[in-house]
C-alpha cells in the first residue's frame, strides 16, 4: 500500500495539473468570445455576398463571358482538391478527430475513382493525412490562431489558379461549423466550381459596369469569403471544444483529489490504529 508521503505527492500533482486545466480553460473562454463575435459578424456578409452573386448571375445568365468563366466550368471530377481545416494543437477533446475521421470517411468512400489531394490547414490536418499516404499539396499552420483575411485569401488564390489552370477538377471544403459551446458540426462544401444559386434575381439593380464583369470580380471574391467564414468557424469551434474539454478534465481532476484524499486518511487512520494497538500491547505485556 502506498504511504502518506506518496498520496501527498500524488494529490500535490493533480492538483497542479487542475490549476493549468482552469487556466486553459478560462484563456479559451476568452478566445472564443472574440471568435464567436467574429462569426456571428461574417455570416451576414457571406449570405449577402452569396445572395448578390445570385442576383448578378441572374443578370449575365446566356452571356458567353459568363459562361466561359473558368471558375464556372464542370469539368468530370478526376482529380479533387479537399481543403481541410483542423487545429494545430490538442487538448481540445475529439474536435481534431471528428474532422480528420470524418473527412477520411469522405474521401474513402468514394465510388468514382477520383484522385485526391488535401490541402491542410492545421498541423493535425497535415500529420494525420501524411501518415495515412494522402498528397499534401499545400500546408498552412497557426491560421485559426488569430485569422486574418488576407492569409485565408492567399489560399483562396491558389487554389481558384490551381482550378482556372485545370490542375483539379473540383474543390471541396471540410471543416467544423460553430454551432454552440457545446455543439459543434462537420460541415463538407463544393466550393469549385462555384455553385450559383439556382433562385433567380429579387433585386433590380442598375449596372454601372456589364454584369458578365461584375461577375468576374465577385466569383474569386466568393471563393476567398467562403473558406474565410469556413476559418471563422473552425476556430469558434475549436475554442468551444477546448474550454468544454478542459472544463471536464478540471471536474475529473477534483474527483481523483477527492478519493485520493479519502485514501489517505483511511491509510493514516489504520496507521494511527496500529500504533494504538501496539502501545496497548506493549503496556499490557509490562503488566
């Protein structure tokens, strides 16, 4: 049976890990309300962005300009890119799992014997792919850390270029959508060719410029947008997943106290008990 000293030591431990738990706990919280805030502000502008594309669409629709737009053209799906939004670190309970298990699921059952390439953003994105034989065409870290437009479309640009010169035939998009503290959804989005809406305009705008252009500027501006709330939300999500996990581990940690400290007194009192018992002997053996 272990000794009072080893108990102490044990409970001592734990009880440092529990004041890193909370600490962790409490900077996540912080976080994600700025990433929460972060969210709720994109979301308006991507459907207002999604709703104007339509209407414009709407507008150029038998234009051979915009028929012939390389961000527009269906090509048979051979080879597909996957844009794979994780974290860079753990500790955020089973938020990197679900991603990578989910986004596994998605590209091994498919039954049309497409080419796949991931594009990872996220260390444990790119780790896990690797080890599982994926192509990693492109790598990005530390952009849920503090994600900024500009990063997101750079990415954006690569792969509507990659797509314009007909190195992929597809892009996909994979990630966990914020829905609450305690929810969070794997979300897996066509993002090219760009899928127009098929509602027809609810706007009558006037054009200063043709539609067939306007159409032009605003379809690689939907690309970066999309992968920019896709982004947003993966990092509300993760923020939400870790302060939820280190919640758990601070509750689990109290229990181990709690019984490891019920332990020690039942070892100290049975201690106590034992050298009672031998005092009494002892004096009775005087006598």
């Amino acid at each position: 049976m272990p000794s009072l000293i080893d108990f102490r030591r044990r409970i001592r431990s734990v009880k440092n890990t529990q004041q890193i738990t909370k600490a962790m706990k409490m900077v996540s919280a912080a976080k994600l309300r700025r990433a929460q805030d972060a969210v709720i502000a994109a979301r308006p502008f991507s459907n207002s962005l999604r709703q104007m594309l339509a209407n414009v669409a709407a507008a150029a629709k038998g234009t051979d300009a915009a028929a012939e737009h390389p961000l527009l053209a269906e090509r048979r799906e051979e080879r597909v890119l996957a844009i794979v939004i994780n974290s860079d670190r753990g500790l955020a309970g089973a938020f990197s799992t679900n991603i990578n298990r989910g986004a596994q699921k998605f590209l091994t059952e498919d039954k049309a014997g497409r080419k796949w390439e991931i594009e990872a953003v996220g260390k444990k994105a790119r780790d896990y792919f690797r080890r599982r034989g994926f192509t990693i065409v492109g790598e990005t870290f530390n952009l849920t850390k503090a994600p900024k437009y500009a990063d997101v479309a750079a990415i954006g640009r690569k792969v509507a270029g990659r797509y314009a010169k007909c190195e992929v035939d597809s892009v996909y998009l994979i990630y966990n959508e914020f829905k609450s503290v305690m929810s969070q959804k794997l979300d897996i989005v066509q993002v090219l060719p760009v899928p127009l809406p098929a509602e027809t305009a609810t706007a009558d705008y006037i054009f200063e410029q043709p539609a067939e252009e306007l159409l032009a500027t605003l379809l690689p501006k939907y690309v970066e947008t999309v992968i920019y709330r896709a982004v947003l939300e993966s990092a509300a999500a993760e923020h939400a997943a870790r302060m939820t996990a280190m919640d758990a581990a601070s509750s689990n940690a109290a229990d181990v106290i709690e019984r490891l400290t019920l332990y020690m007194n039942r070892v100290r009192q049975a201690s106590i008990t034992r050298e009672i018992i031998e005092v009494v002997s002892g004096a009775s053996a005087l006598e």
